[in-house]
C-alpha cells in the first residue's frame, strides 16, 4: 500500500474520461496519467517500425526500446515518444481503430501496468483507462466508472475531429465506438468491466464542469473518511 492518493477512472471510448480527469488533477493539484494514451504510444510505435498491429511477438519486442513520458500541455497533455512528440499523432484515425487490439496483448499490458502502478507509488494521481479500479490500482481509494451513451459518445469525437480539421461522418464514428466497445469490453486480457467497489456516473446529459463537481465531491467525501 502506498500512502499516496489515488483515482481510478475507468470507462469506454469517449465517456469523457480523459478530459475529466485532466481537470480534476490540475484543481486537485495531483499528476494526472493518461493510461490510454499509453497504450497508442505503443501502437504508433509498432506502426513507425513497420510492425503490423497482429503481430503480437513483433510488437512485444520492441517494448524494451519504448521509452514513454509526459509533460504538461494546454489543452492536452503532451505525449512523447522516445523524446520524439506524439501527442496528436497517435490519436489518428488508424491509432484509435488499432489500438484494441494491441492493447489486448498480455504482455504490453503487463510492460504498461508496471510503469503505471511506478508513477502510482511515488506521487498522488489521478489515472484513467479501462482496467484501473480493477487491474492498474485495485486498492485506489475512489474508483469511478465513467459512462454515456453510443449516440452522445459519437457526437463528442464527432465535435473533437471537427477541431481537428478531420473530416469523419458521425454514423462511421458511432460504428467504430460501438466496435471499441465490444473489443475493449471481451478481451481476454484485463476487459473493460466496472469494479465492484467503483461508482457508476454516467455523463450523458452532463456538462463538463457538472461531472467534474459530481466526482470532485466523491473524492473530498472518501477523503474525509
């Protein structure tokens, strides 16, 4: 056990995990770890050396050459890559549509989960993904599970790519996170499932600054226990 304070954020494509999270550790003042982006890191990899994402021993080999940081970034944490910045490559299109199965791979999993519970042990944090309440950090004290609905979830990449200057139609968005949530959610490695012990806030309907008061109240109440 650490005397660290932890939150695990868990939930499927687009629930808004990232974005609440991020908020949340800069008002609560504790490093906030993007799981999630991660395990992208590690398939842009793979896509950069030519490694085809099915793979598996291919990709698992070059675990030992990845090294993976972040730094603070506005509006989005930086992410780089072997010192080289990653952070809007590896949420393309091709990345978010392979990253399931990568991910999926027991020991990318096991490298990543042994890096996340690191940062874990020496700093609080918030950490988001989708197997941190019940894989990454089972004895986090607050453990949410963050849903909304397939149609809200679409129209929320569907607005991002906008920003973005990607051009995606919201039926082809709603079918990818539909086809997300099925891999991510029947893998047999560490699937997306709520734990026991985490509570259900489903977003749907909700602004940003209303989940945000909602889980900070969550925390400040287990912390006060």
């Amino acid at each position: 056990m650490t005397d660290n304070f932890q939150v695990a954020i868990d939930g499927p494509a687009s629930a808004g995990k990232s974005t609440i999270a991020k908020i949340l550790a800069t008002n609560l003042q504790y490093v906030y770890v993007d799981t999630g982006a991660m395990y992208r890191a590690i398939t842009l990899a793979a896509k950069n050396a030519g490694v085809n994402y099915d793979d598996e021993a291919g990709v698992v080999d070059l675990l030992p050459t990845i090294a993976l940081r972040f730094e603070p970034g506005t509006p989005v944490q930086r992410v780089f890559l072997n010192d080289q910045e990653v952070t809007d490559a590896i949420r393309s299109t091709e990345i978010t549509n392979n990253v399931s199965l990568v991910s999926s791979y027991a020991a990318v999993r096991n490298d990543l989960v042994a890096r996340q519970r690191d940062m874990a042990a020496s700093q609080n944090v918030i950490m988001d993904g989708r197997d941190i309440g019940t894989t990454v950090l089972p004895d986090a004290p607050v453990k949410i599970f963050l849903i909304a609905s397939v149609d809200e979830r679409a129209q929320r990449r569907y607005q991002e790519n906008l920003a973005k200057g990607m051009s995606v139609d919201l039926a082809t968005l709603k079918a990818e996170i539909q086809a997300r949530d099925y891999k991510d959610s029947h893998r047999e490695i560490s699937p997306l499932i709520q734990a026991d012990d985490a509570i259900l806030v489903d977003t749907t309907g909700h602004n940003i600054d209303e989940v945000v008061a909602i889980i900070t109240n969550i925390i400040k109440d287990k912390q006060h226990q």
